[in-house]
C-alpha cells in the first residue's frame, strides 16, 4: 500500500507559523490533499496541490514537492481553533490514502 | 444544498448482531467512499462505490462487511455479526466526478460501539 507519515503531534502558542510536513512513499498519484479535523467532528477539505509548488488560501498555505516526495501545510497567525487534527492524503487509482494525522495544540 | 448525511449518528449493537450504516451524498455526487477511524488513528479505505456498483472494495474485509449504492436510496454498509473490533468510526465521503482528485466532503460520522 501507499505509506504518508506526518508528524504525530505538534505544540504551537497563539499567533505563530506552525508547519506540518508530510512525506510519503508513492509515485503516479495525482495531487496531494490537506484535511482538518477536530474531536468528534468529519474531515474538511483544506487544500489541494495538483502541481509541484505552493499554493495559499488565506492563513493556510500547502507545498507540494514531488521529486522529494514532500509536502507540508503552513498554518499562520495561529488560532486556538487551529486546535485539530491535521492529515494529508493522495490519490492513487481508485482509493484515497490518508496519513495518520498530526495533531496540534495551540496554546495561549 | 445539504451535505453529506449520515446516519444513525451512534449506534451500539451487541457482539453477533448486524450494524447498517447509511449515508446520503451531497445533490448532484455520484461517488461515494466509505472510511473506518479508530482512535488517534487516520482514515483507512474501505469502499469506493458509483450509483449501482461497486467500483473498489479492496480496503473491506470479505468476510462480515458488504456496501451498496442502489440507483435509488442511500449508500448502505452492512456489518454482519458484528465483534469488538468493529468498533471504530465510519465516513462516508461523496465527489461529484470520477477523478474528484482533490476534495472529498465528508459527512458526520456513524460511530459504531460493539459491546
């Protein structure tokens, strides 16, 4: 199968740059994907990378590399209800493939 | 335009009974995923589905678990004989075209307890 590792968790105060890298093990995809979710709540969409480069939608920006095969999420001037769990995810034929997810803490 | 609906929201089913899990995709899709979380955990593939087929379902075990997308009606996943280990949460998501490579809407969730 395909294998997308993030980090499992990441601590960030109030305001700052927060960046959640992803690396993964895949060739032949077509893009790779960002999903927000909080506790108990469904996966949102936050950003697509069909090409290599970065892409920016408001305080959220995601990288896309894919001879490094690596990509990250960019958070800015954080805010407490950044506080989620953030994955990254490719297509490959037919299936989805989500990372295990990092979880962030934004603290005051 | 309503999202994508799951429901029952929670369900709790007793070790050998059958849980049926349904979802209603967003107006207009015609794809529908369906994804099992357990705590802490990503979302892991189950079944890939378009109006009346089964398209992928190389993510659901053979054996207990069956889905269906009738031409008319909700998306439905059927565990059988359900065990402890079943207990997890469980999306469906919903794509309006059959690349929908970038978005996926997904829907609340039906958190399935086995006691």
């Amino acid at each position: 199968g395909q294998s997308l590792e993030q980090p499992s968790e990441v601590t960030a105060v109030e305001g700052a740059i927060v960046q959640i890298n992803c690396t993964y093990q895949t060739s032949g995809f077509y893009g790779l994907s960002w999903y927000q979710q909080h506790d108990g709540g469904a996966p949102t969409f936050l950003s697509y990378n069909a090409l290599d480069g970065l892409e920016e939608t408001g305080r959220f920006s995601s990288f896309l590399s894919r001879s490094d095969s690596y990509g990250y999420l960019l958070l800015q001037e954080l805010q407490m209800k950044d506080s989620a769990s953030y994955f990254c995810a490719v297509k490959y034929f037919n299936k989805f493939y989500f990372g295990s997810g990092t979880k962030l803490n934004v603290k005051p | 335009n309503a999202g994508v609906m799951q429901n029952p929201r929670h369900l709790v089913r007793r070790r050998g009974q059958e849980a049926r899990l349904r979802c209603s995709p967003m107006k207009g899709h015609s794809h529908v995923y369906w994804y099992r979380q357990l705590p802490e955990e990503g979302l892991k593939f189950m079944v890939y589905l378009q109006k009346e087929n089964i398209i992928d379902e190389s993510g659901m075990p053979k054996e207990r678990f069956s889905a269906e997308f009738p031409k008319e009606g909700p998306s439905i996943l059927r565990i059988q004989q359900v065990v402890r280990g079943d207990s997890a949460a469980y999306f469906c998501a919903s794509s309006p075209t059959t690349s929908g490579v970038g978005e996926q809407f997904f829907g609340p969730g039906t958190r399935l307890t086995v006691l």
